[in-house]
C-alpha cells in the first residue's frame, strides 16, 4: 500500500471527473411512479443498481481497505458507534472518502464504475440536473454479539449548519442484506420536516461521532424496511429518518454510501447545531493533527 506524502496529498488526488460528468452510459432509467415514489416517501429502494460481478469486484477491495483501516491517520477511519479507542474492537467501523483511499490502496476508479454512473443518473432524475457529487462513505457491521444499531437520524444534521441541503444518499448492498444484517429502515414521509429536527450523540455521549435525533420515538410511526439483493441500493433524502438494525447474521454487512446534491444554499442564520459543537471525538483530533480539512461528506 501507497502511504500518503503528506496530509493533503489524498485530497488533491480527489479530482472530480470533467464538469461532473460519469464515462460511461447508465444502465437504469426510473419510471415516473418511482419518482414520485421518492418526492412522496423520501426514499426508494431498487434491487439491481448494479450487478453481482461489479459489486463483488468492489467488496473484495472494500473488504482490503477496511482491514488496513485506511485513512485513519486523517480521522477518515473510525468507530461510528464507539468512543472509538484503539483498544477495542470497532462496532460499527466507517471509512469517509473510500474513492479517495480506494485509488490510493487498490486503483479504485469510482467515477468509472457502473455503480457511480447509475447513482448520478438517477439522482439527477429525483434532484434536478444541475445534482453534482458530494462525497462518498461506507460503513461495516462486523458480525457480533455485541453489534448496535445505527440510530434514527437525519443525515443532515452531520452536515454544514450555514448551508440547507438537497441532497440524497445512495446506499449500495454489498451483499444480500434484510432487517436480520442491518438493511436500511426508513420513515416515510419524514423528509418534509421544516428544518433539521434536534439530535444528540450516541448515549449523550460527546466522545461519539454517532448521532440520534432527539425522542426518535415520537417519529416512529409508517416504518419501512428495504431488504435488497446483491447490487441493490436504497436512496434517501438527506432529511429522512433512517436506522439499520445490528448485525446478527454470521457474515459482515458492508455498505457504500454515494451523497449527490442540487441546490446547496447558503442560510441567512445557521440551524441549531450544538450537538456537533459539543463534540470531542478521537476522529476529530487526528484530523486536526494530521492537517486534514475537507468535511466529512
Ligand atoms: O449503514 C448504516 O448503518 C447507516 C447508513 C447511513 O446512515 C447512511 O448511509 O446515511
Ligand atoms: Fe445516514
């Protein structure tokens, strides 16, 4: 494995492909019913974004990243669920930026995957044409014993309190998943909420970068679960309640996150946010450390 230079050389490296644009054709257009589909509910869940052979040729270098705990140096690599210490087993390990440590580690090109070029078509179909790439994160469920839930919360309320957002997720299955191995739940409708609903960190505790919404019970009403094949991929508004269950199964769950955006606006006031500014994370310390200074996506 290529080790970085210095901090800032990975994101040099990160370079958007010309005005934005994928290098191959989509394989998958949506119908009108899926669009609205997505504007009503806040989600939608397909079962083949991609196929079995590109989503197995990407989790075998997954699976070689993660076990290098690349971008740790950078805070780019941490327990989600945890206080995140070297000491113990990650429950939750999530790696931000994968395009980026993938070229480095394994010649990972994301913008010429079938997954990418899939995922920004059909983002621009349920955000607008002008949708531009955010970034990219995935997330492992090893499986345990003592495998946790990822909370409710909005994707959101992780972000930038000074700009409001359209934007959406792309969670891509890189194997089966179904509510036993932590598949994608979803409130429907949530998305229409008039702001960023209040969150707190994992347990109140400030030291996890994981965050709740605030009494999430209250929400809890027309839950979905999108079970999915191989390839398969669910896409939620940056403001929908989602939650996975823990692992329980015998095989690690791996999920890659695509964000797109349309439309990021400037707000005349921040949104509440003290539940970021509250934090004081490992992750957040070896960033500073290390120089790294590009927002998690
Ligand atoms: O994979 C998970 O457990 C959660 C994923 C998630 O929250 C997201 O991709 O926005
Ligand atoms: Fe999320």
């Amino acid at each position: 494995m290529e080790t970085l230079k210095n901090p800032h050389q990975a994101q040099d490296d990160f370079v958007l492909p010309e005005n934005n644009k994928p290098t191959k054709e989509p394989t998958i257009k949506l119908t009108s019913e899926q669009i609205q589909f997505f504007k009503t509910n806040g989600f939608l869940s397909i079962d083949h974004l991609i196929d079995e052979k590109e989503a197995t040729c990407i989790r075998d270098q997954y699976d070689k990243w993660f076990a290098a705990k690349v971008g740790r140096e950078h805070g780019n690599f941490f327990d989600l669920l945890s206080e995140d210490t070297d000491d113990k087993e990650a429950v939750a390990p999530q790696l931000l930026w994968p395009s980026i440590y993938g070229k480095i580690m394994t010649k990972f090109d994301l913008y010429d995957t079938q997954m990418y070029v899939n995922a920004y078509e059909i983002s621009k179909s349920l955000l607008g044409d002008e949708t531009t790439f955010k970034g990219d994160h995935a997330i492992l469920k090893p499986p345990s014993v003592n495998s946790l839930p990822t909370p409710w919360h909005q994707d959101e309320a992780y972000w930038d309190p000074t700009f409001t957002y359209e934007s959406l997720g792309v969670w891509v299955a890189l194997q089966p998943v179904s509510v036993e191995n932590g598949c994608m739940q979803f409130i429907a409708g949530s998305h229409r909420t008039s702001d960023v609903l209040p969150h707190h960190t994992q347990n109140n505790n400030p030291r996890i970068h994981g965050l709740e919404v605030d009494n999430p019970s209250d929400y809890q009403k027309n839950i979905i679960s999108c079970p999915l094949p191989i390839g398969g991929a669910t896409f939620h508004h940056c403001r929908t309640l989602h939650y996975t269950g823990p692992n329980c199964s015998n095989e690690p769950r791996r999920a890659y996150t695509l964000q797109f955006q349309c439309n990021t606006k400037k707000r005349d006031e921040p949104r509440l946010n003290t539940w970021n500014e509250i934090k004081t994370t490992e992750r957040e310390k070896r960033a500073k450390e290390s120089g790294w200074n590009l927002r998690a996506p």
